[in-house]
C-alpha cells in the first residue's frame, strides 16, 4: 500500500537554490545576542532537506569553529529543542539516540524500540547499528540484551540482524507450510512455540508474509492479530503485533501511532517528533492518506488543535499541507479506502460471542440455587449474577419455566422485588428472551415524552430478517399493537420512511449484482450531490430510491455499492453522509453503512461513547451487552481493543461499581 511505484512519497523536499554558507550566516544570525529568533530558525531548518542540513553543520563550523547542534541546544528548550536538534542528525544518528535513551538510565522505553526496529527496512537497521557504534563507541546489540529479557529480547535481536528476506517471488508451498506451522505453534498447541512465531515473521519477505496472512485468515478463520493476542503477552506481543502491522502497510502502522499519540489527555510528544522527524523524507504522504481515511480527519488539523507555538509551526511544516484543506477526501486515500474495503469484504471473520451455553445444565439445581438466593432476609446477588451470566438464553428460558413448577412462583417477578438500579435491568434484560427484549427496548424508546431516536436506531438497523421479524412478532405479543404503527405515530419524516421500512424485516439475502451495483451508486452520488452525471429524475424520487437501496439491498451487495462508489466519486459513502446530512436521518444512515461496512466495530463505538467522559449511559451500556453477548461480543471485544489501545474488560471496570460491574464484567468474558 505504502509504495505507489518508486515516486517520492515524502514531505520535504531539497531546497532549490541552497547556500549552505549563506544559511549558516542566517542561523547565526538568528542566535546571536539577547533571545533568538526561532521564527527564523524553524523556517529554514524545515524547509531544508537532511542532506542539507548536514551541509550547513559543515559550514557553519568553516564559518564560525562553533558546532551548530550544540549552539541550537543552547538557544532553544523543551519540545521544540527536541524537534529541532531531531532534525539535524542524519536519521541513522537520529534512530540510534531514540534507541540510546529508550534503554539508558532506569526503565525501558519498550514502546520506542518497537516502532523502531519493528519498522525499519533492512539497510536502514544496518546504518542504525553503525551510528550507534560511531556515536556511543557501544555495541547496540549488546545493548539491547542487557536491557531486555526473554522472547522479546530475542526477537528484537533477530530484527536487529537485519537479514529479512527480500525478494518478491514467493513460493506457494513455503507460504501453506509457514500458515500450518505458525497455526501449530500457536493455536493448536497446548502452550505456545514462540520461536516459530519468532522465525517466520522475523525472516521472511514482506510480500511473502502478506500472502501467509491472507492465507492464514482462509485457513483457519481467525486474523493472525487475533491469534498473537490470544497466544502471546506482554512486550512480545506488542512487538509482533507491531511487526504485522509494518507487514500489511508501514504507513497505516505510523499513521495509528500518531493519532494514538495525540488522542486522549496529553500529546505524547515523544512518539509525535520522532515520526514526524524520521517519515518527512520517507512516506508522510502515504501516512497523510492513510490517517486522513481511517480518522476522518486531515493529520494536520489534528496536529494543529493539539499542540501549540513554535512547535506546532514545526510540525505542520513537517506535515506539508492540510488534507481537509478543500474539505475533500483525496483520491489516493479513497484507493486506500477501496482498498480497506476489499481486504475486510475477503475476510469473513467468524462471529462469536462471549456466553456460551453450560455443558453440565441443571435447570432444577439451578432454580434451587436462585430461590435459595433470594428467600429470607437480604439477597445473594453473587449467585444470582453467576448463574444468569453463565447460562445461554435457552437455558434460562428452562429456568424460568422450572422456577414455575416447582415453587408455583415467577422468577422474572422475584427478581424484580429482590434487585434493583442498573442491575436488575441488566438481569432481567439476559432472562427475556432476545426478540422480546429488543421488543421492550423498543417500546421504551417511544414511551413518554421524547422518543430515544438513538436507541431505535441501533436496534433497526443492525438486526438480520430473523431477528426482525421475531421481534415483530414479540412486540405484537407483548402490547398488541404493531411495531410499524407505533414507529408511524412516533417519529416522522425521513427518519421515519427508513425506521419503518427497517422494520418490515425485508432486506434482500442474495449475492451482489455489479451492474446493479453501478446504478446504486450513481444514485447515491446523486443524492449525496457529488456525481459528475446526473440522470433524470427528480429529487424526491431519488430520495425514495436511495433509501430503499440502504434499507432492502443485501449487505453483501452494499459492500460492493460502496467500493463502486468510492470508485466513482474518489469520497467515502460514510464521510460523505456526515458531510452533507444532519441530526436522527444522518445518524440513521450512517449506522446502516457502519453496520455493513463492520457491525462488531458499530458496537465498539457505541460502548466506547456510553463510557467516555463524565457519566456513563448505562441504558446503551446495558443493551449491547445483553443484545450481543451470545452474538459477537467477543468480536467487538477485538476491535474494541484494536480502536482504543485499552480492553473493553479495563473500560467497563474503571467506568463502573459494585453488583452491576461484577456481571458487566462477566458478560464482558474476559481481559484481553
């Protein structure tokens, strides 16, 4: 991906009509006296390439017998200096100091030796451990030995040889023996073979490893990233996570460092100069691209709002141009993006969730148990919370009944005078069965003043033609009126016309048709007012066309819609209905394309904002958890992990208390 053809990708570039003396004149001249002039200095020092700037170090001493890097250090401090004095060195130079401070003094920054080692070609490694020899007269390797210990030391001295294979023509049968090894040492062993691990994505080619990944994926079902994490831990897993990354697309790999890197509370400064010194002469744009469709956001306005004075300046001048600037999406990053497509519409990932039914099921023991529990004076939420969590929902359905015969009681109504807050409505949520429990959520969303737009949303435009019509069936049941009536008297407008047709549980089951794929996206084009053409018909008819194309098409065939669409207009369907709708009809379509696009990674989001900043949602919180923990919880779980750099198990806990933590955290299955 990162390599289009052998065209300079960076963002700096020489500086026509270069003096290195006269430069040099105008450095000095910038620090001489009281203050310096560092407006001056950022000018020119980014605005020269590397090559350059070792040059006018060069003249600089000819000129003044001064050494230009440490009167820099002298004039300037903090994160600027940082930067600057970055810049200066030859990137070899540049690496080793990074790898100098990461293992001198107390601790390890084992995130700094990762990005580096994990991410560097052959040659740049080799020039690494040479600087470092000429720097410190030290041996790197050594180095790292003494600094860091077990699978990870040894992997990062197999990456600090330097030896990746890298030619381009890959043998069929190395790649189907390296998938059979790798799955052997990890998933179908009982403990893990971590020097199988260690060889293979230590030696092989690039090109070579990208095809055993694909492979790997088509073998066995699971993403080798999910294998690494189930199989590996610690330093040793970041690191081969990181090596995969920089297989599939080094600049995808930076482009997440950097939005990592300054998302949250606190820029890791750190992390942001050293990739905007080390990529502006290698891949900033592919990294720009990248950043711009996966963050729907230009990396330098993120930069811009998150950093302030002269050192901003130097970044965004290291950055070389804001992506947003037009406030279109590019059409190299819309390829990207068709790309991304084409890789996650391949990859049938197999869903799973985290509650699972119990092999050892005793419905009479159990309803015992949870009589027990609640009989006589205060409550054993434990038990309750155990078995409920613990149980699929056609057991608990068993439950319930057994609960019936044998004590002439409901269980649903005990719970209910036993329990309360936000746990008994997760409890009482996991015994309903699944239609009429999204029955219920749907009717609440309604009920009252206000309607809950969100909650009908999330609901509608996420369940399959099954799931639908159970829950129509469910709803009729439950309040003998039909789900349709009540979304008709409730809600109005666009909004309506989509949640209705949603609701009729009719979207097609077939394969995708490309021609009709074509014509859908035209429509859409249209509609969204980016398409070159326009064909006859009048807005309101294209309106009824285009969401009759998101509501009944099947998600197969939209996935091809909006790779045609991309192709078409060089925008992203998603970015493009933020862009141009508004309020509940945007927030509907766009849970439509998430939902096609990736349904666990919908869900991600959605638990991530119940929990993020002051206060949690708990009625969001609770739905998803219940709705799809026999699902895909354990998918959402991964790319849970996968977005936000933190487990949705460490989330829920520091978000969360007492008895309704304990089976959100049981529900959740586990710390990944």
């Amino acid at each position: 991906m990162a390599n289009t053809g052998n065209r300079y990708r960076g963002s700096i570039t020489d500086y026509a009509g270069f003096d290195p003396n006269q430069d040099a004149e105008a450095l000095y001249t910038a620090m001489k006296g009281f203050g310096s002039d560092k407006e001056a200095i950022l000018e020119l020092i980014t605005s020269r390439s590397n090559k350059q700037r070792q040059e006018i170090c060069q003249s600089y001493k000819s000129l003044y017998g001064k050494d230009l890097i440490d009167d820099l250090k002298y004039e300037l401090t903090g994160k600027f200096e940082r930067l600057i004095v970055g810049l200066m060195k030859p990137l070899a130079y540049f690496d080793a100091k990074e790898i100098k401070d990461a293992i001198s003094g107390i601790g390890t920054d084992e995130k700094c030796l990762i990005e580096i080692l994990a991410s560097r070609t052959n040659k740049q490694i080799h020039q690494l451990v040479e600087a470092y020899k000429d720097a410190y007269e030290r041996n790197l390797e050594e180095d790292v030995i003494a600094d860091t210990s077990g699978h990870f030391k040894k992997m990062l001295v197999v990456l600090l040889q330097g030896t990746r294979e890298e030619d381009d023509v890959v043998s069929e049968d190395l790649v189907a023996q390296d998938v059979k090894d790798l799955y052997e040492a990890g998933e179908q062993k009982w403990g893990t073979d971590e020097a199988q691990f260690i060889y293979i994505l230590g030696n092989r080619s690039k090109q070579h490893l990208r095809l055993v990944f694909d492979e790997y994926l088509k073998t066995t079902g699971i993403p080798i990233e999910a294998s690494i994490r189930g199989e590996l831990s610690g330093d040793f897993e970041k690191l081969m996570l990181a090596v995969v990354k920089c297989i599939r697309s080094t600049s995808e790999y930076f482009a997440e460092r950097l939005f990592k890197a300054m998302k949250g509370l606190g820029t890791r400064d750190n992390t942001l100069i050293r990739i905007m010194v080390s990529r502006s002469e290698l891949d900033m744009l592919d990294i720009r691209e990248v950043f711009r469709t996966k963050y729907e956001k230009s990396l330098y306005s993120m930069i811009k709002n998150d950093t302030s004075g002269e050192y901003k300046k130097a970044l965004l001048k290291l950055c070389g141009g804001d992506d947003d600037a037009a406030g279109q999406f590019f059409p190299e990053a819309a390829k990207v993006a068709y790309q991304m497509w084409e890789l996650s519409a391949v990859s049938r990932v197999e869903l799973k969730g985290t509650v699972r039914p119990r092999p050892d099921f005793d419905p009479e023991a159990d309803a015992k148990a949870l009589r027990k529990a609640m009989k006589g004076l205060g409550t054993d939420e434990d038990t309750i919370i155990d078995i409920v969590t613990h149980r699929s929902n056609d057991q608990r359905q068993q439950i319930r009944q057994t609960f019936k015969s044998h004590f002439g009681r409901d269980l649903m109504a005990d719970l209910k005078s036993e329990i309360s807050g936000n746990l008994a409505k997760l409890i009482l949520g996991l015994m309903m069965p699944p239609a009429h429990y999204d029955a219920k959520q749907l009717k609440k969303a309604m009920e009252g003043a206000g309607t809950d737009e969100q909650a009908l949303i999330e609901i509608l435009a996420t369940r399959n033609n099954q799931e639908i019509q159970a829950i129509n069936e469910a709803y009729q049941e439950d309040y003998h009126k039909s789900l349709e009536d009540d979304l008709t008297s409730d809600t109005s407008g666009h909004l309506k016309r989509i949640l209705v047709s949603l609701a009729t549980g009719n979207r097609d089951e077939g394969p995708e048709n490309s021609d009709q794929a074509r014509e859908d996206a035209q429509v859409i084009a249209e509609i969204l007012e980016i398409a070159d053409t326009t064909s006859s018909g009048d807005k309101p008819s294209l309106e009824t066309r285009f969401m009759s194309i998101l509501c009944s098409r099947s998600y197969q065939h939209l996935r091809r819609v909006f790779q045609e669409f991309i192709k078409m207009t060089n925008h992203d369907v998603e970015h493009t209905i933020k862009k141009e709708m508004s309020g509940d009809v945007q927030d509907a379509l766009v849970a439509i394309v998430q939902s096609v696009k990736n349904k666990p990674l919908f869900f991600a989001d959605k638990l991530y904002k119940s929990m993020k900043g002051a206060g949690t949602d708990e009625k969001t919180l609770t739905r998803i958890m219940v709705s799809r923990s026999e699902i895909d919880l354990l998918n959402i779980r991964r790319e849970f992990i996968e977005k936000y750099d933190k487990s949705l198990h460490h989330v829920i806990e520091s978000d969360n208390s007492g008895d309704y933590l304990k089976a959100l955290l049981a529900l959740c299955g586990g710390e990944d």
